[in-house]
C-alpha cells in the first residue's frame, strides 16, 4: 500500500468507522460465540502472497465484528465505562504515524514535554495539590501517563516498598538482605479496593491486608490505626496504604480524610486510587472525597474510563519523583544523553522501557472540548433535575402524593408515614411498584429539559436515588427501607 491508496483507505475505514459508532446501539451487545470461534473463521497459516485490501476491509464485518463485545453501545452496563470521542480517536491516528518510542526526553522532546504539561493541566483541573505539578518552583512531583491503573498500583507500591526498605536500612546496624526486610513489609486496603492491588502484593512479594469497611463500605482511620497497631505489634513493617476513591464494585469512597493522618504519623505511603471517579473531580462540587488529599505520596485515576480519551490512558501522579527514580532508575551508555541531568527521562518512572505518545489524543480532547463542556459531560443532568422529574412522574401517577425538600441545595423527596392505617407492606409496595418501577424507566431523563451537553449525543451517567423508609411498628422496633 502506497500513500495514495492509503489517503483512499484511510477515508473508507473513517467512514466505517463513524458508521458503526453512529448505529452502535442496533448491535447485539455481547457476541454469540464459543471460544475457539475464529480458529473456523481464519486460515492455518499466514497468506504467502499480498492480500488486496477488499478482502481484509471486509473481513472486518465476517472475522472480527461476530466476536466483539460492544463497550461504546448505550446497552452496554457491565465493567465500567470505556468512553472514547472523535477527537481522541485522531489523536491516536497522529501518534501512530509518528510512532515515537519515548522512553527519554532525547528519544522524543516533544513526547516528553507534551505529556508533562498535559499532566500539569490535568492536575490543576482536578485540584490536587501544587506538590504534583511538573512545573512549579516547591514541587519535586509530578506525573506520568501510565498504561493501566493495575500497572500504576504496581509502580506506587515498588516505590513505596523501596523507600521503606532504605530507611529500615539506615536505622539497622547490621547489615540485613533485602529479601529479609522485605518479609517484614504489610500493605493495606480496604475490603472493596481493585483486584490489581492484591496483584501487586503477589508480584511484589508483599503482604497485604485488606480491612473491613463500615455500612457505606468505607474505610475509616480508626480501622486502619488498629490494623498497624496489630502487625507492629508482630514485628511487620507497615509501609503503604491503597485508598479507594470510586470503588469498582459499587463506587464506593475511603475517608481519605482520616486515612492521611493516620498514614502521615506512621509513616506509610499514601496511595490513592481514583480510577472509576477520579474524572468526576473536574467539577469543584464532586470534590468532597478529596478532603486528605495533602496526605497523598501518590495519587492515579483513568481518563479513559471517564474523560473520553480513549485506552490506554492513566494518569498518575507522585509528590516525590526522586523517590520513583531510585526505584526504576538504569544507566546503560546507550540510554545517555548530554541533558540526562536537566530533563525528564519517563524510563525511571514506569515499569517497561519504551512508551508511546499517549499525550496527543489528550492534548486534543481537552482543547476539543475544553474544561467546561467536560463538566458539562460529567454532570450531564444534574441530581435535583432528576429527583424533581421523578417526583413529577410519580405525582401524576396518582398512586401516591410526596413532596420535596432542599437540604443545602440539595433536592430530595419526602417520604413520611402520616397514616394509622400504614403498614410495612404498603411501604414496601409504594418502594417495589411505585417509586422503583419509575426509577428503572429507561426514559426517566427524557421529561428534563435543561440539560446543557452541545458535545455528545450519547452519554452514560449514574443515577443514585437513595430513599429510606423509617416507622415503628406496634411492638416499637424501628424498621428501615
């Protein structure tokens, strides 16, 4: 293929490109098929000859389309979302032409430079802290794009292990193998954190414990404090704790503001995952979880989750980049450059030596759709919208009356027994056939009519509508619902 024909075809999987995304939502969601399925579909051995390009164009649709689960379909409710955007889909278009391998500043000036201010910019549209920008005269952070956040949990606890290791080092008098020291070590996390935590500790050789969390499945200080009181108590060296902003299972939030203290008077690092809601903290109002914040070593969330730029993309910041350093750092002649001392080399923050030019379709997404139509996308309707909708439906319905409230600016709908007559099973059918039937109408947002969105046609947001029932019964025990 010659670049004529590749402007030709270039534009032709363009077309089917917007083609399948535009008609997304006629597909069946998950394949039917049984593993082993293309083995039927392909041949045993590559072609010896050039295939034209019609032929492999159309086994897209025979070959590969049967066996794809469709994660940007608006049925698709599994996982979590995937999002991707026109613009971030270019971005990636240029980063492959230029095809860069940065693993060091003179690999790729402008891979490294362009990743570290894309770094800066999103630290500063989350609000985190000034001590994880790249540029700024007291920071000695700065962050990284990483492949996933398993392999950024990975990194954090490397790092966190051979800070720790150093300092036992120089408080021992004699001279200890690290091997030694490292059986020592206890990771924490909460009950709900990501499996990829308890992967690290299995690569790592580690211990880790996962802790209880309270009724919001939320891990608290207390619990933590206990737990290190415990293992020193058993000679082990607590040395990191895995935060959960966002949990996977069911977005669950770690009180980061009583995990930091704790974490800061003995000494453990502070890891803060928020790859599932990390996105949502572009909106000043979202950022209530991110009290504690000051106490974080190391803090990463996904844009590819939320953000629409596309996989892989994660971003991951550390307070110390030094600390990173001692931990990846390798010095072969052939890796040296004449500005080692002066520039960033990502090669000493990351696991693998090479990286690709992540940075472009994030470069082009934030300028695409700029930080208030992100927010915009983010808060998509916002919760008063959708109480008052749902409140609207279920007055018209007739079935039951309920009025609003607001606390702190904050919609919610009354429920209140105000009968002699009411029993737990009429509650129970207000909540089943009443308010829940309502709430699982798939055009629940189609009656709002204030949403401001110029970007996306589609969107995936969560509602959560909490709503609990409260009365004694005859026997006075207080029931809830």
């Amino acid at each position: 293929m010659q670049a004529e024909e590749y402007n030709r075809r270039g534009k032709e999987l363009v077309d089917y490109i917007t083609q399948y995304l535009s008609s997304i939502r006629e597909r069946r969601v998950i394949p039917d098929v049984k593993p082993g399925y293309m083995k039927e579909l392909l041949p045993d051995t590559a072609p010896s000859d050039a295939e034209d390009w019609e032929s492999i164009f159309n086994d897209i649709e025979k070959v590969i389309m049967p066996g794809v689960v469709h994660w940007q379909s608006p049925h698709m409710h599994a996982y979590y979302p995937s999002l991707t955007s026109w613009p971030s889909m270019l971005g990636d278009m240029l980063a492959d032409a230029i095809n860069c391998v940065g693993f060091t500043w003179a690999s790729s000036p402008a891979c490294t430079e362009l990743e570290m201010n894309m770094l800066d910019w999103l630290c500063k549209a989350l609000g985190l802290p000034s001590f994880f920008l790249h540029h700024h005269p007291d920071s000695r952070g700065g962050g990284v794009l990483q492949s996933t956040v398993s392999e950024s949990t990975l990194v954090a606890l490397l790092a966190a292990r051979k800070d720790k290791i150093l300092q036992l080092r120089t408080e021992l008098d004699q001279d200890v193998d690290d091997s030694v020291l490292n059986s020592r070590l206890v990771a924490y996390a909460s009950d709900q954190a990501h499996s990829s935590v308890e992967k690290a500790g299995l690569i790592s050789l580690v211990k880790i414990r996962f802790l209880p969390t309270d009724e919001q499945l939320s891990l608290r200080g207390d619990t933590l404090r206990q737990a290190i009181q415990e293992d020193m108590a058993r000679g082990l060296v607590p040395f990191m704790l895995c935060a959960t902003l966002g949990s996977t299972g069911v977005c669950a939030f770690d009180s980061l503001s009583e995990l930091g203290p704790v974490c800061s008077e003995e000494g453990v690092w502070l890891h803060v995952d928020a790859a599932y809601a990390g996105s949502a903290y572009v909106c000043p109002e979202l950022r209530w979880s991110l009290e504690g914040i000051e106490f974080a070593h190391s803090f990463v969330f996904n844009p590819a989750k939320w953000m629409m730029v596309h996989f892989d993309c994660t971003a991951f910041w550390v307070k110390d980049k030094y600390k990173l350093q001692q931990t990846f750092t390798v010095d072969p002649v052939y890796l040296r450059h004449e500005n080692s001392q002066a520039a960033t080399d990502y090669m000493n923050w990351q696991i693998p030596l090479s990286r690709r030019f992540r940075s472009i379709k994030l470069w082009f997404v934030l300028r695409s759709f700029g930080l208030k139509n992100l927010q915009a996308h983010i808060r998509h309707v916002s919760g008063n919208d959708v109480t008052q909708e749902l409140l609207r439906r279920l007055t018209r319905s007739g079935s039951m009356y309920l009025i609003p409230a607001d606390i702190h600016n904050k919609r919610i709908i009354r429920f209140t027994v105000t009968s002699q007559f009411t029993t737990a099973e009429d509650i129970l059918k207000d909540w089943r056939h009443n308010i829940l039937s309502v709430c699982l109408r798939s055009d629940l947002h189609d009656g709002i009519t204030n949403v401001q969105d110029p970007v996306m046609k589609l969107h995936r947001c969560v509602v959560e509508i909490k709503m609990m029932a409260r009365f004694e019964d005859g026997y006075g025990l207080i029931h809830e619902y």
